[in-house]
C-alpha cells in the first residue's frame, strides 16, 4: 500500500484526526497520547529528554488552537506531507505545521510532525 495513492480528501480525513490529536496531547502534556501513531522509525529518532523539555518549557506546545486551517499535500516517495496554518490560544501569529504520513505495517503511521 501507498499512501499516496489515496485522495486528497482520504489523506485529509487521516490527517486532520492525527492532527487534531497531536495538538489535544501537546497541550495537555500528555505525551503517550502524543506519540501513539508515531511510527517506530520516529520513535528511534526521537529524544525523549528534548521532548520532555519541550512539554514543561514551550508555551507554544501548551498553547495550540484547536482550530487549525489545512494548507495542501505534498506527495512524495512513499510519504504525504500535510501542512496546517496553525495558532495559538496565548501567542499571536500563525505557524507552519507538517505532518508527514505514511504506512507502516498496513497501518498509516506518523513519519514526522513539526510546527516552525
């Protein structure tokens, strides 16, 4: 299976779940929510440490809108790359966010997520 096979709208409706998960587990802190559909090649990425400070210190991660505007997909190789207009509740101005998707074991899995 390829994920970017799928349409536009197949890849939106998966995206915007894993989003709008990713920002409810980032705002409450709550970090095994948030790495649940994280693949396992992102998981070895990962330091967990760095992703803890960013939990306790960021007010950005705490702080993100639940209301988020889809931007476009970008389809490459074996993976999508979502991005979001993103705000947040405290801070003004708008940020990119990328969710990059793909499957892993016939599962779509997170293969990336960033806000810059």
């Amino acid at each position: 299976m390829n994920i970017v096979d799928k349409s536009d709208e197949e890849i939106m409706a998966l995206a915007n779940s894993m989003w709008h998960d990713l920002i409810k587990s980032s705002n409450e802190g709550n970090y095994a929510e948030f790495i649940k559909h994280f693949s396992p090649s992102l998981m070895l990425g990962l330091d967990e440490v760095e992703v803890g400070r960013q939990f306790s210190t960021s007010e950005l991660t705490r702080t993100l809108s639940e209301e988020f505007d889809p931007l476009g997909i970008i389809r490459r190789g074996e993976h999508v790359s979502v991005l979001y207009r993103q705000r947040s509740t405290k801070r003004e101005g708008e940020w990119l966010g990328r969710l990059v998707l793909g499957y892993d074991d016939e599962e779509v899995r997170i293969f990336g997520a960033s806000i810059f």
